[in-house]
C-alpha cells in the first residue's frame, strides 16, 4: 500500500484511513486487505482503520467510528458532550447518530448507534474534526441517556458562556413533543438554575436558593445592580450584598480572582457592606449563613446605611 497517497487523509482524521479512502486513491480493495494483514494497518471497525505509526487516542477512537456508521453520521448524546468540553466520565461508550431511520448492518464494538426520530436541528457542526451535534441537540438528547447527568452539564455550558438561557430555553421548546424524554431532564435542570427569573451562575447559588426557601431570610434581589456592578444577592432595602464564592473556581481561572477583589474593593468603597459566603458555610453550616446575613442586615439598619 502506498501511505503516501492517504497521508492527507489520515492527517485530517486522526491517523486514520477507510477503505473508501483506499479506493478513491487508486488502490485495490486487495491492498486494503493485504495492508491489515501485515499489520500496516490496524483494523478499528469494518472498513475503518488506524495507521499502525500514528499514537491511539479517545479522539481516534470516536472519529473511527463516526466513519464506520457511514455518511452523514456524527457524535452524539454524551460524546458530543466531551467534544463540546463538558466533563464526562472516562468509563463513557461511544454515541454515534446516523440520520438513516434503517439499521445498520452491523452493530460496532463499544459504539451506541442512535436513529433519531426528532430531526430538529440534526445538521452537525465540526468538533476537534469530528462531525459532532450541536450543542442545544446534543444537551437535549444527553437527557435521553443520562439523565442525572444534565444538571452539572448545564451549569458547565453557563460557566464557560457556551450557551445562554434563551438559547437553552429554546432546545426544550423546538424539541419538545412526545416519547423525548431528554427535553425532561434539561427543562428540569434549566429550573434549578432560575432564581427569580434569571440564571443562577454556580452551584453556590443554587444552594443560597434552597436556604432561601428553608429559613425566613429577607426578601433579596438575585443579580441585582449596585455600583456598576452585577452582585449575587442585594437584600432588599440595605446596602447589603451577599457574594457565592468558589474558591476551585478562583484558583483555576486568575484573572476571575483578580476581578472579583477589585469588585469587593469598589463596592466596599460605593458604601456597601459585601457577605462572602463559601460553599463549605453554606452546605455544613446553613444555621450560621442566616446568623450573619442577619446580623449584617441589622447593623447596615442600624449604622443608618439602608439603600
């Protein structure tokens, strides 16, 4: 076999050619067979095979098998998850869509072959040079198969700024009809992550949420406006502000820490007396959380510092 002739080919896919690659460069399907056998080729699914040189990787592995499921197949339901960079556990088979209502000749090893019946919004897009869901489809359907799954992918996908609201909103809405039970699942965790009407940001807010509805707190604003600024919680009638914060989260991402001390520094400065509650306060020790926001309501009262 002559590699030369396939080397762009197994460049733009991962180290891997197809027999259909094969042939449309002039070589026989005897070649393909004779390159298996001498281990040149390293057979991953019927027609599909990786270079023997080129390094395995989980990218090879799932572009491999979009190539096997045939044309028009891509990643799916929790593997075009990873693809968009939402965490998902190693131990994950492969899901491949194909757009073809008829069954595949041949099931592959490791691989979850899907055939939708909803075919909103179906047209993928490139991920790492993988066909791939979009993301609105591919957190829909993800609900289809992992359920429990969604929240924290939903709350990854508002993080990074993937997606918003609106557009989630719009994934229950498009693909909502009978028997898809993954819409369930994302609309249920698009409500856990509504506080007043707005998207919560963090699973800290999620958890003041519930203290919320558990202990007789004053009324607050979620996301309220004080000194040009976007804060967590205002409580209503004070110079009070209550910020969530991730300590895992500032210690990945520098410049957030950077920004959010001047923020504390400016609203500081704009007369507002800012409540830092952390995540091990307000999951271990909730009784103490409403102890302090009380108290600090009631010295701003007090101190005659009311908004």
């Amino acid at each position: 076999m002559n590699l030369q002739l396939l080397e762009t080919f197994a460049r733009r896919h991962h180290g891997l050619v197809t027999l259909d690659a094969v042939l449309a460069s002039g070589q026989s399907r005897r070649t393909w067979y004779r390159a298996v056998e001498s281990g040149l080729l390293v057979l991953i699914h019927p027609g599909v095979a990786r270079v023997a040189t080129s390094p395995t990787s989980r990218l090879q592995r799932i572009h491999a098998a979009v190539l096997a499921a045939g044309p028009g197949a891509h990643a799916s339901h929790r593997t075009a998850c990873e693809l968009w960079g939402i965490p998902r556990p190693v131990t994950d088979p492969i899901d491949v869509m194909t757009p073809s209502r008829t069954r595949h000749p041949k099931e592959l090893d490791g691989v979850v072959m899907h055939r939708p019946r909803d075919r909103v919004d179906l047209d993928p897009v490139w991920r790492h040079g993988i066909p791939t869901s979009k993301l609105l489809r591919c957190l829909t359907d993800l609900g289809a198969v992992d359920a429990e799954s969604v929240h924290a992918a939903v709350g990854h996908v508002f993080t990074e700024r993937l997606a918003s609201g609106a557009a989630l909103h719009w994934a229950t809405r498009a693909h909502s009809r009978k028997g898809r039970h993954g819409v369930v699942a994302l609309r249920g965790a698009l409500e856990e992550w509504l506080l007043d009407g707005k998207l919560l940001d963090s699973d800290l807010e999620i958890e003041m949420k519930k203290l919320r509805s558990r202990f007789p707190l004053p009324p607050m604003t979620f996301h309220a406006i004080c000194a040009g600024y976007e804060v967590d919680f205002l409580v209503d009638g004070t110079n009070v502000v209550i910020e969530c914060d991730s300590l895992e989260f500032h210690d990945k991402r520098r410049e957030d820490f950077e920004r959010d001390r001047r923020k504390k520094a400016d609203l500081a400065a704009a007369g507002y007396l800012v409540v830092p509650i952390t995540w091990r306060q307000l999951t271990r020790q909730p009784k103490w959380v409403v102890a302090v926001i009380t108290r600090s309501v009631r010295g701003i009262q007090a101190s005659g510092r009311a908004s």
